[in-house]
C-alpha cells in the first residue's frame, strides 16, 4: 500500500536553511527583520513536520486506494476521500497552505522557508499537497497583475483557503504548444468583463468539494489575437460568480466534465473542464485587455508558471526523498546473504553491502544537492524582491532564472532513477505495492511532464538563459562557479576539487558547442539540450555539495567526534564527495558526445524504428 509512516528527517534541511545559506542577511531585509530570528525556522519546521506526520501522511493510503471520483453536476462535481477536508483544514489552520502566497502582508516569512514546508507536505502525500498549492501559485498572478477592486473581491477568500485556485492552461488539442489554444474570450458591454467559451484539460485541482468555489486563470484569445502566444489573454473565471462584495453568487456556467485516471497521485483531481457550454461564463480581464491583437496573458501566465516550476522541483524532491527514507529504513532491518568480508559468518542487514551502500549514497547525496539546487533558488527569490538595491535584486532575479529549468527539469528526471534505486535496495518486495517506492513512483512520472515537459527546461535554458541580456548574467552565474572552484581549495577535499576543475573545463567547453550549434546547426543543439541541461546541473550542484562539504568540515573540526551532530557532519562530507566524484564526472561522457556529435537518431528511417 502507499506509505502512511511519515520517515522523513530534518536534520539537513535545518542545516541547509540555516547554516549554509546565509539566514541573516535575509532576516536583516525590511521585509522580514521586525518578525523573525534565525531560530524562529526550527518552530515552524517542527510544527510542519509533526502535521505531516500525524495528518497528512495517515491519509496517503486513501488518497491513493481511494483518489477523487468525478461525480458530476454544477456544484461539487469531484468528491474526495472524508479524511481530506481534515488533511486541507489543518493545514490551513496552521497557516502552512496558501497564505504563503501574499508576498505583501506585513509579517510574511522569507519566501525560502516555503521551500522546505512543501517538500515535507509533498513527502507525506505526493497528491494531496496539490490541493492547496496551486491556490498560492494562482494568488501570484492576481496580487501583480489584478486591479486593487478585484483583488479585494477574490483574494482574501483564495489566501484564507476558502478558494482554491486553479491554472487552465492545456487544451486537448493544443497541449505543449500554448500558441494553439482555441478557447476564446468575448468582449461585453461592461469594461473588463469578457465571455468566455472553450475547454481545457489536465487541469491540477481544477474542482473538488473541500472548498467553496474555484477561481480559474484561463488563457485565451480573443476574436481579433495574432497567430500563436502574442495574440494570448488571461482571465481570472470563478466556478461560481463572486460579487461585488466578495460572496459567492450563482454558478457560472464552468463545467468539470471529468477527471483523468493517472498512473499516480490518484488523490489529485486531474479536470476537463468546458467553459460557456450554456453560453453564460463570464470572466475579468487580468490587467489591460489585448491591443492590435496581442495579449498579456502568457507574460502573466509566467509569472505563475515560474513559480510552479520550481514548486515541480520540490514536489520531485519531496517524493524522491521519501522514497530514500523508506530504502534506508528497509536497508537496515533487512536480513540477508553474508558480507563479502566474512563469506562463512552469519547472514547480516543488507546496508552492510556494498552496492546497498552505493545506491542508498547515491540517494542520499542526490537529494541533497537536489535540495541545496531548489533552497539556493528561492532564496534567489526572496533577494530579487526584498534586496536593499536594484543592483542586488537584478543579479538575484537573473540567478533565479537560470537555475529555474535546472530545479524543475533536472530534479524530477533525478525523482525517477530515484525511486527507482529505491524499489531496487527493496529488491522483489520493491515491486510489491505495500512498500512506499512503488506508489512513490507512479506518484513522480508526472513530474517531468507537467509545467511545460523537461524539454521545453532544456530548450529555454539552451536557449533564453544562456543568451539573456546579451549573456552576461550566465556568465556571472559561470564565472561564480569558476571563481569558487579556483579560490576554496582545502587540503581534505584535493581530489575533489580537481575533479570540479576538470568538469568545469568540460561544461564550458559545452557551452561553446552549443553556442556554435545556435547558428551552424539546430538540430544538433535541439538533440543534445537535455544533455547540456543536465550538466549544467551536475555542475553548479557539484559547487553547491562541495560549499557545504567545506562546512561541515569546519563545524566537524569545531565540534569534535564525540559531539551528539558528529554522524550528521561525517555524513555531509561523506553526500559531497560522493556527489563530486561520482555523479559530476558523468558531465566527461557528454562533451564526448557532444564533441562526436553522432545523428544517428535523427538519420533513422522513420521506418526503421521498429
């Protein structure tokens, strides 16, 4: 059955959060320094973590044995699971949901402690996190974009948890491309009010009966929009019709037509949903209606798609994390086969075996710098909004972007080799449903896909990211990789800071094919971008494991062997020297590739894949 023990530990993310990143200079923003000290994190990561233990997890068995059931009708046409309505209030009431999401109240926490609460509600349950963050994703669109009138009318409702909010974006036949969506907005006789007809699909807490009414962004095009995503708009369309004095009003003609049946996280309501079948739906323009045919609405969109894009990347690492747990705990009560050092003494635990060895470390150490990737990220957020000059919030905005299709792509493909390596420390009972890695990874698959799917991470960050402002914040993001490597050289980390040298020279020499490829050959550059990707990835995270490899040292040597966090420190060194020497070098094999720049996958004869 899925997990319902809640194993997950702390001890690194506190690390992370407070030692490794620089806790006080964000807590020293005008934002945050009136409310918060650095200890203040500890109570609130506690208080998360006992609900993701005592509330959320419980409810996993039934969010996937029993899952959302479509039930039809205008008012609560998705029935969930009784325990989610405990699950969802809970969490609202402990203000871990999507109050998050109001980055303008007085005593807002720092943005990047979001991070490591939703990577432990996504451990717990992988598919009922989903009923509440996509309201906050949503909120974000609407706090920038919506005039004030409006925002007083959805947004208390949508930040109390009243509301849910939903992006409605996928079209059946358009899909990945968004420049084909046929949905359209009509203009009425009232400024700003448009109608609305068309269908969406795939749309993540697109309905259910745990709150009182959806608040839908949708795109789409109005009767004059260019061709493609200039012509897009994006309307904020209530299920049910919110008044002037923000309460409910009557039903405005959105249908949820269906949910789909997904491999994984069942507990989530994945919707069809039909606009203006009685043609009565009606929704406000977010910001200034289209000019000469072009919209807003994807520049808009981004602003939330960014958002759930590394919000894909902790929801990846939640899960993939949790999967580890359940390995490690299997691995140490395991009873099995001899130890190679002593072929005639007794059967022993399988973490006393070697390659259980390799592939819990490869879980740990991957988690790890999964995790330092997505924390260094947001933290990039709260600097780009809160830091004292435009000079610093500029360079934190850039670095951000960046790491963005890094912290969303790399991250859920590295999910799901994950729970694979957990299904496999299992060994046959890994594929037995009653163990955790095998919901947990039908859970992850979606991962890669959803938000745009990681080739689309791949193409932007080939492409937008390493060109940007005329390339000069990714060579600052390099140049910082590079100046880190040649500067902080120890004596216990010799070997592995010459392997971050050795693959540095390697990814920028991929970087100069790549930027050849631009101009002399696409195709190349399009078959090769998820490997570029990923080895991006493999280097600023081999930077960032070595970071902290440097400081647990310190702290270690601090605090001696006989000091009750020794294990946790030996343990750090340990993830990031497997990290660097282990998984970095694999960046070697794709300048080879690269360099070789072999087509035969694009010179097959359709033909001929059989």
């Amino acid at each position: 059955m899925p997990h319902d023990n809640f194993l997950y530990q702390t001890r690194d993310i506190k690390f992370q959060i407070k030692e490794w990143l620089d806790i006080n200079k964000v807590l020293s923003l005008d934002a945050y320094k009136d409310y918060y000290g650095a200890d203040d994190f500890d109570a609130i990561c506690d208080v998360n973590y006992k609900i993701c233990r005592d509330v959320i997890c419980p409810a996993n068995k039934d969010s996937d044995e029993i899952g959302m059931k479509h039930v039809g009708g205008n008012e609560k046409a998705v029935i969930s699971p009784d325990i989610f309505k405990t699950v969802y209030n809970t969490v609202i009431e402990a203000g871990m949901g999507p109050g998050f999401g109001d980055r303008q109240v007085e005593g807002r926490m720092p943005l990047y402690w979001y991070a490591p609460i939703l990577e432990m509600q996504t451990a717990a349950s992988p598919a009922i996190v989903m009923l509440w963050c996509l309201t906050q994703g949503a909120t974000t669109v609407l706090q920038y974009n919506l005039s004030e009138e409006l925002q007083k009318r959805f947004l208390p409702k949508m930040y109390s948890g009243e509301w849910g909010g939903s992006m409605c974006l996928t079209e059946p036949g358009a899909g990945s491309e968004v420049g084909a969506v046929t949905t359209r907005c009509f203009p009425t006789d009232t400024p700003g009010l448009w109608k609305i007809k068309g269908q969406k699909c795939f749309i993540t807490t697109g309905d259910w009966d745990g709150v009182d009414n959806i608040i839908h962004l949708v795109l789409a095009k109005d009767p004059d929009a260019k061709p493609g995503t200039a012509g897009i708009s994006c309307l904020v369309v209530p299920k049910f019709w919110v008044n002037e004095d923000g309460s409910m009003g009557k039903w405005n003609d959105v249908t949820t037509t269906g949910i789909e049946h997904k491999l994984g996280i069942h507990g989530s309501a994945t919707c069809s949903l039909a606009f203006g079948e009685n043609d009565n739906c009606y929704g406000w323009m977010i910001g200034d209606g289209p000019v000469d045919g072009r919209g807003k609405g994807m520049s808009q969109m981004f602003q939330m798609m960014n958002e759930e894009r590394i919000n894909t990347g902790i929801f990846s690492l939640g899960a993939f994390g949790a999967a580890y747990y359940a390995a490690l705990d299997y691995a140490k009560a395991r009873v099995q086969s001899k130890k190679s050092t002593d072929p005639k003494g007794p059967s022993v635990r399988i973490i006393e075996h070697e390659d259980v060895r390799r592939m819990l470390m490869l879980q740990k150490s991957m988690m790890e710098a999964c995790r330092a990737l997505l924390y260094s990220s947001y933290y990039y957020i709260d600097l780009s909004k809160e830091a004292a000059t435009e000079e610093e919030r500029e360079l934190a905005e850039d670095f951000f972007m960046i790491q963005n299709p890094l912290a969303k792509a790399y991250i859920s493909d590295m999910a799901w080799q994950m729970c694979a390596e957990a299904i496999q420390v299992h060994g046959g009972y890994g594929f037995m449903e009653e163990y955790a890695p095998a919901s947990l990874a039908r859970d992850c698959k979606i991962y890669s896909l959803w938000e745009g799917t990681n080739f689309i991470q791949s193409q932007d960050f080939t492409g937008r990211k390493f060109t940007m402002k005329k390339g000069e914040p990714f060579k600052k993001w390099l140049a910082e990789i590079g100046d880190f490597i040649a500067n902080k050289k120890t004596p216990e980390f010799v070997a592995e800071f010459a392997m971050m040298e050795r693959a540095f020279a390697s990814f920028n020499s991929i970087v100069d094919m790549n930027a050849a490829w631009t101009t002399t050959n696409k195709q190349l550059k399009q078959l090769f971008a998820t490997r570029i990707m990923h080895a991006a990835a493999k280097v600023i995270c081999g930077k960032l494991m070595l970071e902290q490899g440097l400081l647990a040292a310190s702290k270690l040597a601090e605090l001696g062997d006989s000091h009750f966090d020794a294990n946790f420190y030996k343990g750090k060194l340990a993830s990031a020297k497997f990290y660097v020497m282990n998984v970095v070098p694999e960046i070697f094999s794709t300048e080879e590739a690269l360099k070789v720049a072999d087509t035969s996958a694009i010179d097959c004869p359709e033909e001929a894949f059989m």
